[in-house]
C-alpha cells in the first residue's frame, strides 16, 4: 500500500488534476459519473491510492484478456459476461455480505457514450446489501475527481435519484458533451 500512496503522491503532482476525498465509509456502492472516457479509470485509480482504499471495479469479460487480466484482477477487477443474466447483483450482494471491507466502483451509466437511462444495478446493491451510496465523480470544469458525498437510500427511488442528480448536475466528464442525466428507466418503482 505504501508504494502505491508513493505512485499515487508523484501522479497528482505532476497531473493538472486535483484529487478530492471526502470520508469514507467502510463498505460502500461508489458510483464513478460521469464516465465519457476510458481515463477516468486511471483517475480513478490513483484516487483510491490517494485514500489507501482497495477499491472493485466491475468490468466486462473481454479486457479480462492475459496479461492485461492479471493486471486487471490486481488492481480489483471483477470481470462480468454482459450478454448473460448471471445474477451479478445477488453475487455482488454475496461478497459484501462476506467481507468487513467492500467497496465497489460502478460506472452506472454502463458505457462512456451520452445514455438515456443508468442502469439501476448500482440502486438493486446498495439496498439489497444495505450500503450507502458514494459519490464518486470526475469534473473536467474543474480539473477535479474524487469522492464526494454519501447517501444512505431510503427505497423512495425518485427523491434517491433527485438527491444524486443534484450533484451531478454541474459536472463536466472528460469528453464534454458525453454526460448523462442521472435517470433510472422507471424511477416510480424499485428498479
């Protein structure tokens, strides 16, 4: 861990970027929004360096691909099959149940293109395994990233979503113009 704080010390002085962190809680769903560019993982890595937290991260299958996959697996991927429901939130909800510490990354918009709707397994977790939901985000107008906040979801899905779409709202991702409102398919109901 120490040589990672070090790597992590070297990169936020020479990046024009500045690492924020706010407290964290010991287990957590941290949403990483938004997510236009495949370097918001780099960032967001060196975060968790900075905090001297082990994040997961989910990640589809195929980058899992050797030798990238070791590399992957050690900095805390979780490789999943997008094109199968495999119970990926049970298995999820499994883990955290398992272990003291569980921080997961998720990048609830599910691609680094502008979408319509996140994908709600990031809600379906944290309620399911009772954690709170971290603020994670990348702000380009800023040359910020970091965490932010934490929310404990009351299952009111819609006044959830307002109090994370209020956030967001002022956040620029590395490819300006790619963000996405932060709007579950159906908010009326649990998703």
């Amino acid at each position: 861990m120490r040589i990672r704080r070090w790597l992590s010390s070297v990169y936020w002085r020479f990046s024009r970027w500045t690492p924020v962190a706010e407290p964290l809680p010991p287990r957590g769903v941290l949403l990483g929004a938004p997510h236009t560019s495949n370097w918001d993982f780099v960032l967001m890595v060196m975060v968790s360096w900075h905090v001297g937290v082990n994040f997961r991260f989910l990640a589809k299958k195929s980058v899992f691909w050797e030798p990238l996959g070791t590399l992957m697996r050690a900095l805390g991927g979780i490789p999943v099959n997008r094109g199968s429901d495999s119970g990926l939130v049970r298995q999820l909800v499994e883990m955290a149940d398992r272990g003291e510490h569980f921080m997961l990354v998720i990048t609830p918009e599910g691609t680094r293109s502008k979408v319509e709707h996140w994908k709600s397994g990031f809600y379906r977790l944290a309620m399911a395994a009772e954690l709170p939901v971290i603020l994670g985000f990348v702000d380009r107008s800023r040359m910020a990233c970091g965490i932010g906040p934490h929310l404990d979801l009351t299952g009111d899905v819609r006044a959830d979503m307002d109090r994370i779409r209020a956030f967001y709202d002022s956040f620029v991702g590395l490819r300006p113009g790619l963000e996405s409102v932060p709007r579950l398919r159906n908010e009326t109901t649990a998703p």
